[in-house]
C-alpha cells in the first residue's frame, strides 16, 4: 500500500509539475486578442431652409391684355443634406435620392433641378441628374451613385434645390385655371 501512495504522490507532484510548466509556456513575447466593429447601415435625408421647409411660387397676371401670365421667378432656397453607409455589395451598394409630386397641375411644369454637392462632409456623394426634371406623380432619380458619405446638415451644404414653375407649352395653357394649388414634394433616399 506504501508504495501505492508512493507512485500515487509521484504521479500528482508530476501532473502538478507538468501543469506548471504548460501553464508558464503558454507566455510569449506576443499576444493577440480580437476586437468586433460593427458598423450600422444608414439612409438619413433632410431639406434644409432658413425658415421653413414650404415654399410659395406665384404666377403674376399680366398688366396688358393679350400677355400670358408671367411664371415665378425660380426658388433656390431648398438644400438636399443625406448620410449614407451603404452595404459592401449588391443592390445596398450604392443608393439614390428619388423625388415625386403627390399631384401635378393642369398646363404647369414644376421643374427641379439639383446641383452638384457644395463640398462639404466627405465620401461618396451622389451625382445629380444634369439636365434635372419635370416632377410628376411617379418616382424619379434627381441623385445617383450615392455611396457610404455625408454631406454635412443645413444651408450651402448637401445639393441646392432649384424649382421652376411655368405653362408647360403653348398647347395646353388652355388647360390652366386660376386658384391656389399646394403640392407635397416628396425625397427618398433608396437602394439601388
């Protein structure tokens, strides 16, 4: 039984020992550990004014009869602000800014034009469509190739917004008719 002890003490004192000594190896002159960064995908859009998001343009009679009436002056008070980090492949790629009118008027165009970014924030900005648009009831691109950027927030920053508004030709003046007329514009930020 002594000796049963023995080579039983033997054999802990060595597991002891042998543990020790795996457990002091394991220390190096390196180590490493992992860090996880997780990065939110974003879609924000914003128009900025000075005052107030609405906008009012108003034809002006003429003053002589046999004139047309004469078309607001254009309104450049609007400015498009977005921050983007988009997904690193598939249609989440890249995005565009989208715009449509909630109802169109008889024999007037609103056209809208966007402007290159002013050059603030930084990324990926959109392109803006050259020759802008006639809004209309359906979607339509005024911005594309958004991809991961800001533009920074508020006025002179982001795209100015120009709106024109005018008959939409000789041909269907007939069809315009006096009274006040409010047009929600709307702005979406989307994936591709």
């Amino acid at each position: 039984m002594k000796t049963t002890i023995q080579k039983l003490s033997i054999m802990v004192i060595s597991i002891i020992v042998l543990g020790l000594t795996n457990s002091i190896a394991q220390d190096t002159k390196t180590d490493n550990h992992t860090i996880i960064i997780n990065i939110p995908e974003v879609a924000l859009l914003d128009l900025e004014l000075s005052t107030s998001k609405n906008i009012s343009m108003n034809f002006t009679a003429p003053v002589e009869a046999g004139n047309s009436l004469v078309p607001p002056a254009n309104n450049t008070s609007l400015w498009l602000n977005y921050s983007s980090i988009v997904t690193a492949s598939g249609a989440d790629a890249s995005r565009s800014v989208s715009v449509k009118a909630n109802a169109t008027i008889p024999g007037v165009d609103i056209k809208l034009t966007a402007a290159a970014d002013a050059g603030a924030g930084a990324g990926t900005k959109g392109t803006p469509v050259a020759s802008g648009l006639t809004l209309t009831t359906s979607d339509q691109a005024i911005i594309t190739s958004v991809g991961s950027c800001w533009t920074d927030t508020g006025i002179s920053k982001g795209h100015q917004l120009t709106y024109a508004v005018g008959p939409t030709s000789a041909a269907t003046y007939s069809n315009i008719v006096s009274g006040s007329n409010t047009i929600t514009v709307t702005y979406t930020l989307s994936d591709n």
